[in-house]
C-alpha cells in the first residue's frame, strides 16, 4: 500500500498553463454543482459579432475548452448560436466531485489547483490504491501463485495506463475501477447483483464507451449466477436516474448526450466519420494504438500483449475480462479519436487495464513458465510509464518518440513536477527520490529471481529507447516553460 501511494501520490503532475480541458471541465462542473446546485457551467453570448463564453466559474477560473452547447434558439445548431454551456462529458466524475468541493468550501474559497489537488486524492489516487490492493487478493482466491498475483499487480499498477490516468481526475481511470469493482462484485465469493449492477452503470455514468464492457459484466455475472437479474437492474437504477436528469435538464432528451451538442467545431468535426465516430480499422490505427512509441498500448504497456493468449489457456467465464480486452482493443482501432490528443498511452482504452491484468493472471495460474516473460515485460511497462509519468500526463502529437525526446531531456534538466521536498527546497530529481525509490522497489519485487526476466526487461527496454526520434527539442522545451518556476535546482534549456 505504501508503495503505490507513493508512485501515485508523491508527484503533483499539474500544470495550470496547458488547461488540460479533459480534467478541468469536469471540475468546473463539479463546482457549479456544489456552489449553484446546477450542470451549467457558463453561457456563450454573441458580442460585438463574436461569440464569448461567460459565467461566474470562467470569471475566476479563466476559459476551459470541451463543453457541451445549449442553443437558445431551437432552430440553431451548436457550435454557431448563443446558449448555455454544460461539460461535454458523462456526469459522473462531476456528481461525485461535488461534495467534495462542497466540504473544501468550508475551508474560504475554492482554489482551482487545490480543487484539483483534493479531487485526484480523494476520488482517484485512492481508489485506485485500495483497488490494486483488492484485485492482488482476488488474484490470491482465485489459485494465482502469489509472485504471478503480485506481477500482474505491480505491472497493471505502475507500468501502464492505469499510473498516468490514475494521477488525474478525469473519467478513464474512475470508469477501470468501476468496471473492476462490478466485476470483483459479480466473481469474487457470494454473488452481489445490486452492487455489481451500480459499479456497471457508474462506469457508463464516468464514460459513455464504457456501455458495452459494462453489458459484458452484467451478462456474464447474470448467465453465470442464473439469478438476480431484478436486484442487478434496481441497482443500476440511480446513475441510470442521474443520465437521464443530466441528458433531460442540459440537452432536452433523456438520450440526448453531449456528442451532439459540442461546441469545439474542431472536435465536431473530429468525430464525424463513420456513426458516432466508429468506422473500419486501418493500419495506421492499429499500428498507431497500439504499436507506436508515441501511442501504442504495446510500446507502453508491453505486458498487455500477454493477455490476447487467454483463449489457448482459458476457457468459459474464464474468458469474461478478455471480451472486455478485446472489446477495448477493437474500439480504439475503430474510433475517429483514436489518437487521443495529449497522451501517454491510448487513453480513451484505460479500463482495458484491470482486464488484462486480470486475464493474465489466470493464464500464469494455467502457465506458470510465462511469469519470468511476464515480470519482464511488466518492468519494462514500469520503466516506460513510470519515468513519462514523473514529467507530465501527456506529450503533444508531434512527438515521435516521448522517452527520448522529451522524458531523458526534462530529467536529465532536474525538471519534475511539484512534490513534498521541492516545497522545502530540495533540488532536481532528489525531490523525486520516494517516486523513484518505488518504481525501483517495484523492479526489484519483479526481477529478483529471474535472469531471463532481467533479460527481457532488458532487451524490451533497449528497443523502447531506441525507437526513431525528432532530433528537436521543441516540445521538451516547451513543456518545461509549464512549470509555475523552475523547480529548484534545474537547468534552463
């Protein structure tokens, strides 16, 4: 426990500058519900023949892109009119974070950094360490020999998605850990449909994609139990309320989301191809998700691969957390956003992250000889992910290869985000000391035993650092002109 609330929780990886509109509109939504009682968040004005966003929030906090648009006129289509704006993502994450911004209140006004600080801890960073811990012990009752059990932990843990987006209050990593506790609830001891029901439409209710893996939860739990269909749907029935309201209130129709009202014409048109932005996979949308360095689930996470054997393995209700994997895989390659933005990994695909974990635990329970290839590729994941998620939460799209053109030159400047020991002065990566101390601790639980798995780490490692690169440093530079001051200690580029 100790261990990963250090890897999640020592580094603060925010900065104010870029307006990471994924996390911050959430937050602002957040805040008008525990301040005004309402999804608004603002209204956009037509002013001197241009349109201008406006509200108490945007006042303070200054502008943040990624909402949904309310025309006021009924025959005008967003993003041309004026009307009210709402955030363009699921209401969960928002919902949630309302009382907790309302009991930061009572402490004097409500700071924007520590609104954000607060909410990550309380509705991430936590969660998603008491999560780890539980799944390693579902892992233990399901048979998983305890160095497989502790492997996967590790690897889904810290070397993979799960780290970057478990450091941000956004709804990749809160929908994983719903669809993981529905799961826990549906195949872990006595059956629990209510609460496996309620976890399965909190993630829809975090992230609408997370739909069809929480259908294959519900399904499965209910053919494999042959009961409780009834206390599964009552369950599910309060986030299903809670849609319906937001959906109703903010764009006129229960099953009227924000994907048809944002107000961004770049993202409008973002998602146009194909229905709902979903059409045939290509090439470079299977190599780019999940190939490349500057993307790739495999490049980051290399240990997931391990998780498509399932099916030689497996068999049965076995195979539920591959369906999700599978699921995820074939919606990243199929989707209109499938390079995701500012990332470190394909983002959109976060909740594919317990599943493999999960999936290759049971097929080192029926392959034993894979652990020594699986503690290799999980350090390596650790490596990668680990050392990217010391200096931001995403790299800008032109990047080709982040670890050398923008991890090794920020910390080879003594840049690292704000922690503990920089508020007291403590310079460069010696701030960073506890964050890396557990990544390397999590290496040694990895590799301690095994030459062939030092090996593959090895081996693995060499060909992410060595993958082509952009001799600029544009983007590192840039990045490190983020900082609110140059942590103490560091070099100017």
């Amino acid at each position: 426990m100790l261990l990963l609330l250090v890897a999640y929780g020592w580094l603060f990886v925010y900065f104010e500058r870029l307006n990471n509109p994924n996390e911050l509109v959430r937050v602002y939504a957040a805040r008008s519900l525990a301040e005004h009682g309402s999804w608004l968040i603002g209204r956009r004005e037509l002013r001197g023949g241009r349109f201008v966003d406006e509200g108490p929030i945007d006042s303070e906090w200054g502008y943040v892109n990624d909402k949904a648009l309310t025309c006021d006129d009924p025959r005008a289509r967003p993003p041309a009119c004026a009307g009210r704006l709402f955030a363009a993502k699921a209401p969960a994450a928002s919902l949630l974070g309302a009382p907790v911004l309302a009991v930061l209140r009572l402490f004097g006004p409500v700071q924007k950094t520590a609104a954000v600080l607060v909410l990550r801890w309380v509705l991430v960073i936590l969660p998603s360490v008491a999560f780890w811990i539980l799944l390693r012990r579902w892992m233990i009752d399901q048979n998983v020999p305890g160095p497989a059990a502790l492997t996967c932990m590790l690897s889904g843990a810290l070397g993979s998605l799960s780290l970057t987006y478990g450091q941000m209050f956004a709804g990749h990593q809160m929908a994983a850990l719903a669809l993981g506790a529905a799961f826990l609830c549906a195949f872990w001891g006595e059956f629990k449909p209510a609460w496996c029901g309620f976890f399965c439409a909190l993630a829809v209710a975090l992230e609408y994609p997370s739909a069809p893996a929480a259908a294959i939860v519900a399904g499965a739990a209910l053919l494999y139990h042959r009961r409780g269909a009834a206390r599964l749907v009552l369950g599910a029935l309060p986030w299903v309320l809670v849609l319906a309201q937001f959906h109703r209130s903010a764009f006129g129709a229960p099953w009227s989301t924000p994907y048809s009202h944002l107000e961004n014409p770049e993202f409008v048109r973002d998602i146009a191809p194909g229905f709902m932005g979903i059409s045939g996979p290509s090439w470079e949308r299977v190599y780019g998700s999940l190939l490349s360095p500057w993307l790739g689930l495999f490049f980051w996470a290399p240990w997931t691969v391990l998780a498509l054997l399932a099916p030689g393995w497996l068999r049965r209700f076995s195979l539920v957390p591959f369906a999700i994997v599978g699921y995820y895989l074939v919606f990243q390659i199929t989707h209109a956003l499938w390079r995701s933005g500012w990332v470190i990994g394909p983002r959109y695909i976060t909740p594919v992250v317990p599943f493999a974990a999960i999936s290759l635990s049971l097929i080192l329970r029926e392959a034993p000889r894979l652990l020594p290839v699986a503690q290799g590729l999980g350090a390596a994941g650790i490596l990668a992910t680990g050392l990217a998620s010391s200096v931001c939460q995403g790299f800008p799209p032109e990047v080709m290869n982040p670890l050398r053109e923008v991890v090794a030159p920020l910390l080879a400047h003594g840049f690292v985000p704000r922690n503990p020991l920089q508020a007291l002065g403590v310079p460069g990566l010696w701030s960073a000391l506890p964050y890396f101390a557990a990544l390397g601790f999590a290496l040694f639980l990895l590799l301690r035993r095994s030459l062939v798995a030092v090996a593959i780490a090895a081996a693995v490692t060499a060909l992410q650092w060595g993958a082509p690169e952009k001799p600029e440093r544009d983007a590192a530079r840039f990045l490190s002109e983020q900082w609110p001051q140059p942590p103490p200690g560091s070099k100017r580029f």
